[in-house]
C-alpha cells in the first residue's frame, strides 16, 4: 500500500510541480549605466540543476540571456553564481547599459522532459530616473490665437511602449492630439501634444498628464490652469473698431478737405480769367481822338 502510494506521488510530481512559481528577489530594482546587478532566483529542490534567465521588454520577443549552471563560465557582461546550500541560482550583469531595461525570469525544469517552471520576475529600471514635465504656449499666443497648445514630456522611461494620458477639467474637446518617442543613447523619452480652442472651455479649467511606469511607479505633472478674460476680448474688439471709425473719419475728412481745395482753386482761376478777359474787351472798347488842325483854304 506504501508502495503504491509513493508511485502515485510520484506519477503526480510532475503535474504537482507545474503549478508552481520560483521566487525571485529582489522584484523591482534600478541601476545605473555601468554598474552591476543581481537577481536571485530560488529554486528550492524542485530544479534539475540548470536555471535559465529570460529578458523580456514590452512589445519584443522574450529572449535567453543566460543560463547558470557549474560548467558555464562569464558570456560576456553576463555570469552566474550558485548557492547550493540555499539553492539559489543568482544572474549577474556587469557594466549596465540602458536597454538592460526589462522584466528578468528565471526558469527550471524539475526533472528531464517535465515542462519548465518560471518564476514570478524581477523588474530592472536604469538610472537616471523618469521625469515628467508640462509645457504650454505663452499667454500672448493664446489671446491672440485663442488656441491652448500643451505638451508634456516624459523622460527615461524603461520602454517606448508608455501611454501619457491627459486630464482636463472641462469636457474633453481637444481637436488635435500627438505622441511622439525619441530614442538618444539607449533612453527612451515620450512627448504627447494636445490643442484646444479657448473659447470652448468655460473662463477656467486645469490639466495635468501622467504616465504609468509600473505598477508601482505613477507619475503626475504639476497642474496647469487657464483663465479665459472676456473682458480683454471686448477691450480688444472695442479698440480695434474705434480705430477702424478714426482711420475711415481721417480718410473722409482728407478727402472733403482736397475736394473743397480743389474748387476754390478752380473757382479762383476762373474769376481770375473773367476779370482778364473783361479788361480786355474794355480796352477795345475805347476810341482814340487825335487833335487834327483845320486850315481854310485861301481863295486866289
């Protein structure tokens, strides 16, 4: 009866063991570019003596990277360390470099041809740490455009597959919205613009944006808040009018003033011209008498 009963257990080990998760220390940690790191993965007496570790970073193929066992020396930045009293399967990494970025596993098989158990991740994040910012448009270029153009930025973040999300107090009426990833050295930022009209939203509303790293990192930007003063619109508007009614006053007056000029040069040389042509014709008029001398003729 022992006997059978060992057998079965045996039988179900496999199936038994499957279930199971290794844990992995630490789960989260950060690095710097250039240092090293550890994570341990602890096996127990399940594993067959071969503890392979995995990277995996959002949006690629999960990848081996290295695989600690006695007879496998230093790859490269990567090596492995062995506590077999607490049957600790350690991976080490030398020298960080940003796209060591990602979420580690570690995986063992119990026995030959059972299938592998993984453990439960450890999370690397390099060094500097994330940060997040909100720019705006200048005030002036929102009262005269009346368009808010916000953006906010995030830097060094462990991968390009982030999502910034957007909270504005009013109703959500942003006509235009853009993100954009830039990669320099191995870092990953994200920026993501939104416009907005002015005149839709009420005479105040705030926003900020936020980015979620992980389950344990959120940020948030500082607060932005905009005030809409209708009453610089009616000044504005009141402005522009009285100086078009000055400007289309000035042009009439310059106008009627050039018109009445004009007539009275006109008249002027027209008096001027009677008067010319009136002497004249006088002077015409006028008879000239020459004193002549009559002799009387003398009769012979």
């Amino acid at each position: 009866m022992i006997l059978f009963t060992l057998l079965e257990l045996f039988h179900l080990l496999p199936v038994i063991v499957s279930q199971a998760v290794y844990p992995q220390t630490p789960i989260i940690q950060t690095a710097s570019v250039g240092s090293t790191c550890k994570m341990h993965c602890h096996t127990g007496w399940l594993t067959a003596g071969a503890v392979h570790w995995y990277k995996y970073q959002q949006g690629k193929h999960i990848q081996l990277v290295f695989t600690v066992i006695k007879l496998i020396r230093k790859t490269g930045r990567f090596s492995g360390e062995i506590n077999e009293e607490e049957t600790t399967y350690t991976l080490v990494i030398d020298d960080i470099q940003r796209n060591d970025s990602g979420i580690y596993y570690c995986a063992a098989k119990t026995f030959s041809g059972t299938p592998f158990i993984f453990g439960n991740g450890s999370e690397l994040f390099i060094l500097g740490s994330p940060t997040i910012t909100l720019l705006h448009s200048p005030s002036d270029e929102i009262h005269s455009r009346q368009v808010i153009r916000l953006m906010c930025f995030v830097s060094s973040v462990p991968t390009d597959y982030l999502t910034i999300r957007w909270n504005v107090s009013s109703q959500n009426n942003e006509e235009w919205l853009d993100t954009e990833v830039i990669i320099l050295d191995g870092v990953y930022s994200v920026s993501s613009q939104i416009r907005f009209k002015a005149n839709k939203h009420s005479n105040w509303f705030e926003c900020t944006c936020s980015i979620q790293i992980n389950s344990a990192v959120n940020l948030i930007s500082e607060n932005y808040s905009h005030r809409t003063e209708p009453g610089r619109n009616i000044c504005l508007f009141l402005l522009c009018g009285t100086s078009i009614i000055m400007i289309l006053l000035l042009i009439v007056s310059t106008t009627y003033s050039r018109w009445s000029w004009t007539n009275q040069h006109t008249a002027d040389r027209s008096k001027n011209y009677y008067l010319s042509d009136s002497r004249h014709r006088d002077k015409q008029k006028e008879t000239l008498y020459a004193d002549l001398a009559f002799t009387a003729e003398q009769t012979i």
